[in-house]
C-alpha cells in the first residue's frame, strides 16, 4: 500500500508539471519562462540591463509574449486585436506613468531606435511575402490599391475638414493640422518631413509643429487597429466578402492555389539566411534609389522587390528561404516589436494635452472614411473587400508602426507589400500636396 501512495503521489507530481509545462508564454514553458523573466526583472531594476541589442530583446520578448498571449486569451478583446492592442498600449501607459525605469528605456532605444530593428522587421516581412506570393495577383494588387487609395485620400480630407467645420473648428487648421497629419504616412517619413515644410511657410519652429501634429497620427493609428480588428471579425462572419488575407479575387485555380498554399517544407536555417541577405541587400537598393530620385525608400523597395518576383530573376530556393524568413520573423517578433513601439513611439503625454471631443471626431470621421472608401471602392476593382477595407486603414495609421499594429490584429501580415504602398506612397502625396496648398493658403 505504501508503494501504490508513493507511485500515486510520483504521478500527480508529474501530471501537475506536466500541465505546468503544457502552458506557454509565446513558445516558452511557463516554468521556465517565469524563471526567464525573473531574471531579467531583477536586472532591470537594479538598473544593470545591458545597454545593447542584448538588454533590448530581453525586454522586449518577456514583455511581449507575455502581453500578446494575455491579448488572445482575454474573453472579448481576443476578437478585436487584443494581442496587438494590449502589446502596444499597455507599455506605452508604463511610460505615461513612469512605472518603467530608464535603463529599460535605453535598452529599448538602442534597439529599436539605433539598430532600427522596425524597418528590419519591415524588410523581412515585405520581402518574404512579396517573393513568396502569386505573381500575378501581386502586381494586380499592387495596382489596383492605387484606386482605393487615392480616393480614400480625397474623400477623407473632404469629409474631416467638413466635420471640423460643423464642430466649430477653423477650417483650414482642421485640414492642415488635424486631418493631413492622420494620412501623413508616420512620424518619421510624415510628420518630420511636414513639420520641416510647414516651419519653412509658417515660421513657427519645427519641434513646436511636431508636437501639434503628432496626437492626430496616434489617435487615428488606434481607431485604425480598432476598425480593422472589427473588419477581421465582419469577415469571418460574412466570408463572401473576406479573402482570408488574399486581396485579389481570381478565378485562375492555378493562382489560388498558389496564392493560399502553406510551403510544408521543414525550415531551412541556411535558406532562411540567405533570405535575410536578400531582404538587407533589397532595402538597401530602395535606399540608394531613394537617394538618387528622391521617392520613398520602401515604396521602392518594394517595386524592386516586386519586379525581381516578376521577371522571375530570384532563384525558387531563395524565394523560399525568404517566404520562410517572414514566417519565422512574424511568428516570434511580432508582439514584442510593438512593444518596443509602445515604449519608445507612443507619446501618450502629447494624445493627452491635445484631448478634444471635436478633436477626436474629426479624427475618427478621417479614419472611418478612409476605411469605408476602401471597402466601396474595391467592390468595383475586383478585390475582396475586408483586405481592401484593412489595407486602406494603414493610410490612417503610424506608417510601418501602424501597418504592423493593424495588420497582426487582423492576421494578416502577407499584406504588408500592400500596406507599405497604401502608407509609403499615399503618405508621400500627402505631404507634397499639403504643403504646397499651405504655402498657397499661408
């Protein structure tokens, strides 16, 4: 009797650690994640976190796996982005309070500011899904976004100015610093460049311009999450209108199947490799393009990287290893990049001084018009409309801050080439443009 209670006692210990080790914080084990984090908890607050790429994923991978599994298992908010919202938010609030010391700060900052691990996250993902698409649906999506996008633009100026206006705003402050900055395409590639332009008509110092302009980009970059986790969930619903992450509709099942088809392959660590060469060596070519015309970097990033897909010139073992590099990037660093942006590009203190019931209105009528121009408009364009709507939401978001936000809270990261030409492209006409109508009305 005593050996059966001692092998009954051995067996519940084991399911118990067994169950322990069933639950997982990202792809961590619970047991040991704890032991992880515990670690470098105790480190942060003895403010002896390395101060390089080392300190920075510590803090970021503990924070958002855990955040992003919190996400996707709270009862309601799993439906609607919670994994991305909570991943975004939730640090950004830490700051607001000081509940984050500045040795994590910095370790954030040297890697997501200094090394830009954003515009790698970016290029990986832009250059997996683009290699690793259909190429005719992607050159017809890349086109046919052009329509929606620029009728989007219109459309969402008319409306915000209008709304501002029946709200008792000035009109021209409305367009100029309340509506353009929502579709300026981001702070870095939207609001610095417009700030400088509107500092040169105006002369008002930049710095007191970007603090003017910034609360209308977040505000819209989260009513864009929102809509777009909204939309993810009206598809599933009403699947006549979703593509399940497929823009194009096509009747080619040759296309279809190609376009839905998940590579069973087993990763490929040196396939994967060259995949990152590929995704540096096509950034960097937009880079040195961008310098000599003077386009957005990414936007021709992109074109590059979509006319290499084309004219079929990558070898099919490279195309895998950069389809699978963005598997492995999106799956693993998706939440803890945003909370990286959370940390560091969220500035709630300037949402929070610039709080209006007129100012979120018109914030939200800009947003709400963008998406629903987008949803109408592809009905006509022979695209499915949730990604249309969904792709059309990145104009309204933090350029590729708010892509990333917007598109994991939809599952539906393959649209990133898409949503970098709605937010790249669209941002950059609307500086242009805006500027040049400032320096007409100024």
């Amino acid at each position: 009797m005593k050996n059966n209670k001692l092998v009954t006692t051995s067996d519940t210990k084991s399911h118990f650690i067994g169950r322990w080790m069933e639950i997982r914080i990202g792809y961590t084990p619970l047991p040991v994640y704890i032991v992880l984090a515990t670690i470098i908890m105790i480190t942060a607050f003895l403010q002896q976190l390395p101060v390089n790429m080392l300190g920075g994923f510590a803090v970021i991978l503990t924070m958002g796996w855990l955040l992003g599994t919190i996400g996707a298992n709270l009862p309601v908010l799993k439906h609607f982005g919670g994994p991305a919202i909570l991943s975004l938010l939730l640090p950004s609030i830490l700051v607001f309070f000081n509940l984050i010391n500045q040795n994590v700060l910095d370790s954030a900052n040297i890697l997501m500011k200094e090394a830009n691990f954003l515009y790698f996250y970016i290029a990986c993902l832009v250059c997996g899904s683009i290699l690793g698409m259909n190429r005719k649906i992607l050159v017809q999506g890349l086109m046919r976004m052009i329509v929606p996008m620029m009728a989007g633009m219109i459309c969402a100026m008319g409306v915000g100015t209008a709304v501002g206006v029946l709200l008792g705003l000035d009109w021209k402050h409305t367009l100029f610093f309340i509506v353009t900055p929502v579709l300026a395409g981001g702070i870095g590639e939207g609001i610095l460049p417009l700030s400088l332009g509107y500092s040169a008509i105006v002369g008002t110092g930049s710095e007191q311009l970007v603090a003017q302009l910034i609360p209308a980009t977040i505000i819209g970059n989260f009513f864009a999450i929102m809509c777009a986790a909204l939309l993810s969930r009206f598809g599933e619903k009403h699947p006549k209108y979703s593509g399940n992450g497929q823009l194009v509709k096509t009747s080619n099942v040759d296309d279809m199947a190609d376009s839905l088809d998940e590579d069973k392959r087993p990763l490929d660590i040196k396939l994967m490799g060259a995949g990152v060469l590929v995704a540096c060596t096509l950034f960097i070519t937009g880079s040195l393009l961008q310098h000599l015309t003077g386009f957005p970097g990414p936007v021709l990033m992109i074109l590059v990287a979509a006319f290499c897909k084309y004219i079929n010139i990558v070898p099919k073992e490279t195309q895998l290893g950069s389809k699978q590099l963005y598997k492995f990037i999106s799956g693993n660093f998706t939440f803890p990049l945003m909370v990286g942006l959370g940390l560091l590009y969220i500035p709630l203190k300037d949402v929070v001084g610039a709080l209006s019931w007129q100012y979120f209105i018109v914030v939200i009528s800009v947003v709400f018009t963008v998406i629903a121009t987008g949803f109408i408009v592809s009905r006509f364009m022979n695209m499915y409309q949730v990604e249309a709507a969904i792709v059309s939401a990145c104009q309204s978001g933090m350029g590729g801050t708010g892509d990333v936000a917007i598109l994991s809270a939809t599952n539906r990261m393959n649209l990133m080439p898409f949503a970098q030409v709605a937010t790249r492209l669209g941002g950059a006409i609307t500086v242009i443009i805006m500027t040049a109508l400032l320096k007409i009305f100024f």
